[in-house]
C-alpha cells in the first residue's frame, strides 16, 4: 500500500507563539484521506517552565497539559524518570512537547500498519520533540461534529462512522504500548475523580525503536 503523509502548516493555537496546532493527514494512493491526527505543541524554556506554561495556558482556555505540566514535568523537561526510560536529555535548552489531540483511521483501514506509518513519520519529523503525549479513550466519546474544522474534518469524521465505534480503551492502550508509549502511572489521590483515559507518553527515539 503506497501511503503520503502531509504535515499541513503549524497555526497558532492562542495567543502565544510557543503553542501551536497541527494537522496531519495520511492518504492512499488515490488522493483520499484515510488517517489523521490533529497535534498540539509546546514550547517550554528555563524562563518559562512546567509552571508558568500551564498557569498562562489555563488563563485563556481549558487545556489539555493540566495533569501533564502538573505532575510529570520538572522546570522544562520531563521528570528524570521518564527522561531516562524514554531515552531524552534533560538539559536548559527548549523543549518542545507534542499532545497527540486526535488520532484515527478510517474503519477499511485498520489494522493495516496506517497509524503505526502515522506515528512514526510524526516521530521523523519532530525528533528533537522531548515528548508525544496522548490522553487515550475511544474517539465517538470526545468527538463532536458540530465543532470540526472545517467541511472537510467534519466529512472525515463523519466517515468514522463513530457511532458505531466499537474500539475499547484497553485495546487503544495497546496499541499505544506496541509502538512505543509507557503509561504515566498518576498517584489518585491527587485527582478529584477517576480519570476516563489513559495517560501516554514517548519520545520520537522510543516510536521509531518500536517500527524498526
């Protein structure tokens, strides 16, 4: 199966300029779109850390990063135990991380090695991202088709079919562990309630040691 992949143009996500949004769309040999992930980054430094990023974050919308930037971050890195297993450097230099918003392929094409070929160019073309991180629960329960981006997201997720999706969490985990996650092990009594995904995590070295 002869697969491209288009990295469409980096936009600004809010107002600043270290937080950008991304789309990615794998497509077949004619033409049409058959996988995508929709892709947040981040970029944190030693004057603006873990904790000024989320504080700024939170101020201007609900984000993602809380439970990330919260508990798994120290200054602009990972915690050294995650930089250790996911084989990153933990330095004062910018780090740039990545959440993984949306990931998905369309229902004849699973299974096929799509998302993995997916993950993996991500993985190429950020290799100096210190971290991908994903929230993982199944797409009909966070997906709303009247807040896509535009026609042509919106007929892509409708093409989902995420009505009748019958993915569960335990099979997306792993998945995510078969190509190079760990999950991020979260202390609960530091939550107010259960969460309704698993947290992920990996590096760009970690996905392309799991596809070689």
């Amino acid at each position: 199966m002869n697969l491209s992949i288009e990295f469409k143009k980096p936009t600004l996500k809010g107002a600043y300029d270290w937080q950008l949004s991304q789309e990615i769309n794998v497509s077949n040999e004619a033409g049409d779109v058959i996988a995508k992930a929709e892709i947040e980054l981040i970029t944190m430094n030693k004057h603006r850390d873990a904790d000024k990023s989320y504080a700024l974050l939170d101020e201007q919308e609900a984000t993602d990063w809380e439970i990330p930037l919260g508990i798994y971050f120290k200054k602009q890195n990972l915690i050294s135990q995650y930089c250790e297993k996911l084989l990153v450097k933990a330095d004062t230099n910018a780090k740039t991380h990545i959440m993984i918003e949306a990931i998905s392929v369309q229902p004849a094409y699973r299974k096929k090695g799509v998302a993995q070929y997916l993950l993996n160019e991500m993985a190429q073309h950020y290799p100096k991202a210190q971290s991908l991180n994903v929230m993982s629960m199944a797409m009909n329960l966070f997906v709303d088709l009247e807040y896509c981006n535009g026609e042509e997201n919106t007929q892509y997720y409708k093409s989902l079919a995420l009505d009748n999706e019958s993915i569960a969490n335990e099979e997306l985990k792993a998945f995510f562990i078969a190509n190079g996650f760990m999950q991020v092990d979260i202390d609960t009594s530091l939550l107010a309630e259960p969460l309704p995904y698993d947290i992920l995590i990996a590096s760009p070295a970690t996905i392309q040691a799991a596809v070689s």
